[in-house]
C-alpha cells in the first residue's frame, strides 16, 4: 500500500503520525453533520443543471486497474457538458498530447470523479459516476465548436451529485486578481524546455506557445 512506500525518495518517515483507520481519522475530524452527510443526489436537479450550463472548466479524476491516479483539466465554451438525462452527461475530447491517461484508466476502471468550476465562485460541483469512452453518438453534433466535432466523448452516469462548500477557495484567494502573479514563474515555453524538451531551443518553443498556439485548440 501507499504507507509501505512512504521515504522510497529517501525521507525518514518513521516518525510521522500516520492514520490508517477510519476510526482514527474520525478522532481527528469528527464527523459532518447529517445535512453534510446526507447531500449527495442520484440524479441531477434543476440547481444542478443551471450549473453545467454556466460552467466552462472541469477536472476529472481516474484511478487505473492498478489504483495509480489521474486528475486532467477539461475546458470549453461554458456548457460544454452536455446534460442527457438527469442521470447522464457527456463530456467532448478536445485535441491534446493524446496521453490519454485519464481515458485509459476508464478502459480498465469505470469511475471518475469531476469537479465543475465558475469563474468567479467559491463553491463547485461534484459529480461522481461510472464512465464510458464514446467513438460516435447522435449528440456529438451538439458538441461542434468552431466547426470541430469531437472523435471521442465520455458519458458519465451519474452516481453521486452534490455541492461543495467555498472554504478552499476563500482561503486561497484564487478569483482575487490582486493575489495573482503569474509572472512569478517561468514562461510555459522555459518549463517545457527545463523538463520535457531541453533539446529545442527557448526561441522554437517560444514561437510555439505564442500566439499561434491558440489557434491550434480544435
């Protein structure tokens, strides 16, 4: 398990106070109230839907046959996940770096979990189901953008629909613009050039990620 691979990288860890029961980790939390615990939906509410239809970004978690883990960004025009039923959606692929590693961990375990963001909001939505990789489907027409159909979608039933409170972000301050500074890190083109690429010269890489790498979206 995890525990029996903490200090690989060479940290003595023997010392930690580690949780390994639920029992512990209650001692340490508590427990949430019976409206915290009893939130979660099985099927998608109207609030739910006005939601999707406002949210532009979403990050999806996976786990592989083996329990390694997977958290990909998914963005487009808000409302870009488009609401079935009120128990399944589906999500477009956009074009990317074809890893494809949150999608190969559905082929071998079905359940994801997703979390929707509103510029602007502190509070998100959960949706948390069983997933499908889709080739082709009737909707896939409603999912153009710039003229770019999608070659894969992914359904998603809804299993577990709930809220989340905005505490993270408050303390963050992730939406106040004063807090921002960007430029307080490397440019994306010195990133990939530090770790990934460091036989393409920063002006190559430069060139690629200006202006003409939006056009390169869909």
């Amino acid at each position: 398990g995890i525990t029996d691979r903490l200090g690989e990288t060479g940290m003595d860890t023997n010392g930690f106070a580690r949780i390994t029961t639920e029992e512990q980790l209650r001692e340490v939390v508590g427990h949430p109230t019976d409206a915290v615990a009893n939130k979660a939906r099985t099927a998608l509410t109207q609030e739910h839907r006005d939601w999707l239809a406002r949210s532009p970004f979403c990050m999806m978690a996976t786990a592989g046959a083996d329990g390694t883990c997977d958290v990909s960004p998914k963005g487009d025009p808000a409302g870009f996940t488009l609401v079935l039923d009120d128990r399944t959606i589906a999500i477009p692929d956009r074009r990317g770096n074809k890893r494809t590693d949150g999608f190969r961990n559905v082929l071998a375990n079905p359940h994801v979990g997703l979390v929707y963001l509103v510029p602007g909001r502190g509070d998100t939505l959960r949706v948390n189901g069983r997933a499908t990789l889709l080739r082709d489907a009737p909707f896939f027409d409603d999912m153009v953008v710039k003229g770019a159909r999608p070659v894969l979608a992914l359904l998603v039933e809804v299993e577990q629909v709930f809220f989340h409170c905005p505490k993270a972000f408050m303390r963050s301050n992730l939406w106040q613009p004063e807090t921002w500074d960007p430029q307080s890190l490397p440019s994306r083109a010195r990133l990939v050039q530090a770790v990934e690429r460091p036989a393409d010269s920063i002006e190559e890489l430069e060139r690629y990620y200006g202006p003409e790498y939006a056009k390169s979206l869909y």
